[in-house]
C-alpha cells in the first residue's frame, strides 16, 4: 500500500482515511492497486444551491417527469455531447 509522507502534500490529509483495492493480480485485471486517500467530506463538501424557477419546482416534484427520458441511445448521445464541447 502505497501512503503520502508528508502531510503538507494535502490539506486535512491528517484526518483522511485510507483505502486501499485489494490485492489482485495484475495480469488478470491490467490494473494495479491503487491506495487513495478519502477526504473529510463535512470539510471539503459543499452545498449546490440555486434557485428553481416555479417551472422547474413542479417538474423536480413530479413524479412522471423522467430526466434524460428523450435519449434511446445513451452511448450515442454522450458521443454528441463530447463532439460538441471539443475547442
């Protein structure tokens, strides 16, 4: 398990925890195992909050409004979203 020495390297990484994959090999996954760090969410979260228009309220309580409800074809639309952010 790979751990950061110094605890300057991140903020708040004295109260992180750590987490580790389990040990697996390598050659059956191509992966390797990866030590990360879960910071404080209560120190580094933060609240989205924007104002819903009367609109959008009844829509967010509607229980037959189904996001992303027009897409068929998820793979396809991601395609296009990624296509079109492209400078």
């Amino acid at each position: 398990m790979r751990t950061i020495k110094s605890k300057t390297a991140l903020p708040g990484i004295s109260k992180a925890e750590i987490y580790s994959s389990p040990a697996r090999k390598t050659s059956e996954l191509n992966e390797s195992s990866v030590a990360y760090q879960k910071l404080d969410p209560a120190k580094y979260g933060h609240v989205i909050d924007c104002q819903l228009s009367d609109e959008e309220l009844a829509m967010a309580n509607d229980p037959n409004v189904k996001p992303f409800g027009h897409i068929s074809d998820s793979a396809a639309y991601v395609r296009k979203i990624r296509k079109a952010s492209r400078p």
